[in-house]
C-alpha cells in the first residue's frame, strides 16, 4: 500500500458542447487560448489554464483532471479505488502522460495524473484554472467517497437548519477547495473557477470581459467558505464561470468549518444565488 498522500490541482476541464468551434473561439477570445484541434475535440491552452471542448449535449461536464503534486499518489489512488469497488482505470489520456480516471457516485468522470508537454501560452490575463463544482442527488455520499477513497480533505460544510448536508468545499492542496459538491434533485456540473493574482486583476478581467462584450452575471461579492473575491459570467452555452481572488490559504491541521444555509453565506456583500 501506497501512503504518498493525494496532493494535487486542477489542471483541466472538458465540456459538451453541440457546437465546440463556436465555444472554442468564446475561450480563445475571453481567455487567451491557442486552440488544439483532436479528433473532434478542441483543446483551449492558455496560461496554466486548459478547457477540452467536447461533442454533446451543453452545460456538461465530460470530465476534470487534476495535476498530482507526485506521481507515486497515483499507485495509492489506484489501490483504494479498486478496494473501494469503484470504477477505475489507469493509463495515458490526451493530456496526461500517465492517470487514474474513475467515476464518481455522481457518475462525474475525474482523472488525477501527471500531463504530457503541451503548448505553452503565456498570453493573456493571469488566471489559473482552480476549482470545478458539482450538484448531487447524494451529497453525503460524494462527500465520503471524495475524502475516503479519492483522498481529499473538507475544509468546509454549509448545514441546513435540520443538520442536512447542503454543499462541502474539499480540498487536495494549501487552498481551501480545488472541488465542491452540494445537494441538489439533479446530477450535473454547475461552474468553474479561475484564481486570478489579487483584487485588481478582478478588475481587469471585468474590464476584458467589458471589451469583449461579455456581461457580469454575479458579483462582485464575496463568498464566506473559502473567503474569495469572486464574480461570475456565461459562457455561450451559458457554463457559469467564475473568476476569482485571495482564496483562502488553509494549513493541514485546519479544522473543518460549518455554514448556515443562507445567502449570506455565498456573497457576504449582497445576493446570492441559492442553488442547493
Ligand atoms: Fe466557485
């Protein structure tokens, strides 16, 4: 048995999308990628940011690759995986030279691996792809297997007045959430994220997306877990997207927090969108 802890960050994302010329040339344009054609897949590199662009239905998530910290986690990843009974594979993907690919309880497939030498873009606003989030019909359960099996750590829980589970922000590194999950009637990906260096460049890519003609759909505001400046706009299969700042920096011995279920806690500053 393998005990090279998980440590790992978000490398990649792959969306569906009915038309993945038109989406591509959304992230070439908002988010400075040179695009890769494969197969029939469109590959957006920009400055450690990638977004796969695949064929299918919109608003979905494909799948999600984090980058490991160490290569040898990859062996432990594997073995509790398959003592966990999930679904797994291990081997070389588009982007990864070497990976362990599972689905989760949610059916998300997630890839954790070492990337191959790809494109370097260095254009652009700096903004590195930095979490993905999901809704689920069973939270607790993605929340066990995440920590349990994967090898997360929660950092925090937003509680319903009964003690319900409604979302949890875990972590696989020194910042609060690389991957969150709340409770939701429904399966499915709902947004992604982009730290940027601090406050002032949330300003500039409000600016960007100004000249782009790309509007602000949420925010600015302020989330309470994880503490970050964030404000969000639509991609044109209406992905929500998030850019963000200062997240918070947690040390291994953090102790897990709890949130109320209300809309303070998703923006500090004002509204919210309540989605779980
Ligand atoms: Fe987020």
């Amino acid at each position: 048995m393998s005990h090279v802890p998980l440590r790992a960050h978000l490398y990649y994302i792959e969306l569906g999308s009915p038309d993945p010329d038109k989406l591509a040339q959304f992230y070439r344009d908002a988010f400075s990628a040179e695009v890769e054609d494969y197969g029939a897949s469109r590959i957006c590199w920009g400055p450690e940011r990638c977004v796969i662009i695949s064929p299918g239905e919109a608003k979905t998530l494909q799948s999600a690759g984090y980058e490991v910290y160490d290569a040898a986690c990859l062996d432990g990843l594997a073995e509790r995986l398959a003592k966990a009974g999930a679904t797994h594979k291990r081997g070389a993907t588009p982007v990864f030279a070497d990976a362990v690919g599972f689905i989760d309880p949610s059916g998300n497939h997630i890839f954790y691996g070492v990337p191959r030498d790809h494109l370097k873009n260095n254009k652009g606003l700096s903004g590195r792809i930095q979490h993905v989030v999901v809704a689920s019909r069973n939270c607790e359960a993605m929340i066990n297997f995440y920590s349990d099996v994967v090898g997360l750590t929660e950092s925090d829980r937003v509680l319903d007045e009964e003690g319900g589970i409604r979302t949890s922000f875990l972590r696989s590194d020194h910042e609060h959430h690389c991957f969150a999950v709340f409770q939701a009637s429904e399966d499915r990906f709902d947004h992604h994220c982009y730290e940027a260096a601090d406050w002032n460049a949330i300003r500039d890519w409000g600016d960007h997306f100004a000249d782009l003609r790309v509007p602000v759909k949420w925010g600015p505001g302020r989330h309470g877990p994880g503490n970050n400046l964030f404000l969000f706009v639509h991609d044109p299969d209406g992905n929500w997207v998030e850019l963000s700042a200062e997240i918070e920096v947690v040390t291994p011995d953090r102790v897990r927090g709890t949130w109320p279920h209300e809309e303070r806690t998703l923006n500090s500053w004002g509204t919210a969108y309540l989605r779980s």
